[in-house]
C-alpha cells in the first residue's frame, strides 16, 4: 500500500520558512530536524509546525 501523497508545493513553502528562521537564529537541528524526522513519519501531524507534513 502507497502512502498518500503529501503537498509538495506546501512543503516547500515551509522548507523555506525554516530556512528563513534558520537564518534569523533559530536552531537548524531543531527545525530542519524536526521537518524531517516527520517527513520520514508515516502519520501527518495532526497540528504544530509540521501539521499536513
């Protein structure tokens, strides 16, 4: 069974949005990290920064 598809146009605004904060200081391993352990989730985040990831 294939996993639904998710939004790549949506990800990608919020990969950018990430590298954006990134930029202002936030915590790279924190935000890249965390899109990333929930894009290797096979259930969405049901809310949060990640949600519909």
């Amino acid at each position: 069974m294939v996993p639904e598809r998710r939004s790549e146009r949506w990800t990608k605004g919020l990969f950018t949005q990430l590298l954006e904060e990134c930029r202002n200081g936030q915590s790279t391993y924190d935000l890249l990290g965390g899109l990333f352990r929930q894009m290797n989730s096979r259930q969405p985040a049901k809310a949060g920064r990640y949600q519909k990831v």
